[in-house]
C-alpha cells in the first residue's frame, strides 16, 4: 500500500518499462499469428502473409503505445469512460493512418475515396482494432477495480489494526496518571498534559504515515509518563544515526515496541533496566533496533500480539519490503524493525532539486 507513490494509479498501465513493451510487442506478434493463419489461402504464401500482418499490427500498437505512454498521468486522471473514449479514438486513428500509408506505400495503389474495396480495407482493420481495444480496456477496466476494492479492504484493515493499539496504549497512560494522582498531584497534571499531546497528535485518522521524527516525539513523551511512574528504574539509551525528518513511518509501530520493552522487560525487574534503541539506513531501508533486560523467570510471550498486530499493519502497507523479527538470548530481548526508506514530501522535491 504504500500509498504507495509515483504517476497516479489508474486504468493505463506503465507500457513504456521492459515488462509492458515486451508484452505488448509479444501480443502484437501473436495476433498477428493468428490473423494470418485464419486469412491464408491454399495457394499463398503463410510467411509472406505473417510478414505484412505483424509489420502492420506492430507498427499499429507501438505508435499507439507511444501516445499512451506520453498522455498516460493525464489519462488516469480521467473517468473511466473518458479513458476508454480518448484511447478508442488514439488506435482508431493510429489504425486509419496505418492502413492508409499501406495502401500507398505497400500496395502501391492510389488513394481514391470512392473505391469501396479501399473503404472496406480501411474500416475492416479499425472494427478490428477497436475490438481487440475494446476487450483489453475491459480487462483494464476490471483489473483496476479489484486492485481499487483490495485498497480499500486493506486500507480498512490498516485503520481497525491501528485502533487496536492506540486504545491499549492509553488505558496504561491512564492507569499510570491513577496511580501518581494521590502521591505527586503535579506529577499527575503534568502527565496529563503529555496525554493531551500524544492523543492530539493521533487524531488524524487520514494520516498512514508519519515522520520518524514524529513517531519518536510520541515515544519520548510516552517514556516520560513511564519514568514518571517507574522513576529512577527507567533509562533510555537513544542511538539516532539517521535523518528523523527524511524517513516516514506508519503512525505507532514503534511505541509499541518501545511499550513491550516497559511492561514486559523494565517492569519486571526489581532493579529496573535501560532500553536501548538504535536506528540506522542500511541497503534503502530504516533498520531500528529496541533491546531490553527482562527477568530470567519471566516468559516473553506477552509480547507476540503487539508484534503480530505490527506485523500486520506492516504487510498491508509494505508486503514482503518489511519485516519485524525478534529474539532473545541470556540476558536481552531484542526486536529488530526494517522498513523500506520513504522519503517525505519536502525530502523529495529537495533531492529533484539539487
């Protein structure tokens, strides 16, 4: 999903890449096979046939593709009917001109507008490229619904994953504001106002990503309740080497990480512990990094529905470009969160710029 990103989506695909010309260059040759092998007679020749015909499909569907390719933003800004309408007209007239320039140059016949066997030339080649048109902008038309409606569904599942962390987050805030009210009031008052900020922050539900900035000013204000609660038996140890501005992140997929290191690590240790969290771009992808102590006699299992939820959340936005692993040894447990590097807005037009 990466909101994804690029040229906007659209019915037209990218025919102008490797992939879109060799396909379109194959399905020319096949149907030019085709023709060929319905329209020889017993007595002609089949490779001459297949000659003419594949010379005059390609040369048909790569101008056509070439003015597809060049009004390609425009048109997938357009309703579908209107897509469907402009190219319609693009192959039709790319077909009108094509069979004319074949009639003069290939036949070696003089154009007359009153010679039917010409008309019938011409107009039997548009029926038949305004049907295989028609027939692919069907297909266009369909595939791009689906992928409209999978948008959609996993937009919806995004938002119901998200709204299963934020609630969690602050029934703890608030379990942590009950417990200061009666033994440090001021504490408490303040505590509430770095609630009123997070819960401002994450407000805008349109937002799938946020800066890393962002998203680590969220984890410092909710580690601030914490030690407020915890004291002394909370540090942080933060190992910036990365750009926050420059990377976007969806909004909270790390404090929740950050929350298990809490509640699950620090917490359960009567000492206390630091958490240390670490962040780096390594091969186009933000690499972090949150390790913490945990108690030998504790198990980590607690863990594995926040790290699932993220976990989701990060396959409908990233499929296979994301991953979040985790594990343990002798005395830390350690989560590792690797994203593909996306660039905000402002990042962007500062690198088109220089």
């Amino acid at each position: 999903m990466s909101n994804h990103l690029g040229a906007p989506h659209g019915m037209i695909p990218n025919l102008c890449i490797l992939p879109g010309a060799f396909l379109v260059v194959l399905f020319s040759v096949s149907l030019s096979l085709l023709i060929s092998l319905l329209s020889t007679g017993p007595n002609e020749s089949f490779w001459y046939t297949f000659g003419l015909t594949s010379s005059f499909v390609l040369w048909v569907t790569c101008l056509s593709t070439l003015i597809l390719c060049w009004l390609r933003n425009r048109l997938n800004t357009l309703s579908a009917p209107a897509t469907t309408s402009f190219v319609l007209l693009v192959i039709g007239l790319t077909t009108v001109i094509a069979s004319l320039l074949t009639l003069r140059f290939v036949f070696i016949v003089s154009l007359e507008f009153d010679n039917t066997a010409q008309w019938w030339f011409v107009g039997r080649n548009v029926f038949v490229a305004e049907m295989v048109a028609s027939v692919w902008l069907r297909y266009l038309y369909l595939e791009q619904q689906m992928q409209s409606s999978i948008k959609a569904e996993s937009e919806a599942q995004f938002k119901a994953l998200q709204a299963k962390i934020q609630p969690h987050f602050f029934f703890n805030t608030l379990n942590t504001i009950a417990s200061l009210i009666h033994i440090a009031p001021n504490r408490a008052e303040k505590t509430i106002e770095q609630l009123a900020d997070i819960f401002r922050a994450s407000l805008n539900p349109k937002q799938q990503l946020i800066s890393l900035e962002e998203e680590v000013s969220l984890c410092k204000a909710y580690l601030k309740i914490e030690q407020e609660r915890l004291g002394d038996k909370l540090t942080v140890n933060w190992d910036i080497g990365i750009d926050l501005e420059m990377a976007l992140i969806p909004p909270f997929t790390l404090q929740p990480i950050i929350e298990n290191a809490v509640y699950h690590g620090i917490q359960q240790i009567s000492s206390g512990g630091t958490i240390f969290i670490k962040m780096n771009v390594s091969d186009r992808k933000v690499v972090i990094q949150v390790s913490n102590p945990f108690a030998s006699n504790t198990r980590q299992s607690g863990n594995q529905m926040a790290l699932d939820n993220i976990r989701k959340r990060l396959f409908i936005r990233y499929q296979q470009s994301a991953k979040l692993t985790s594990r343990q040894d002798e005395n830390d447990y350690i989560v590792t969160l690797e994203l593909p590097l996306e660039k905000s807005e402002g990042q962007k037009h500062e690198h088109l710029d220089n």
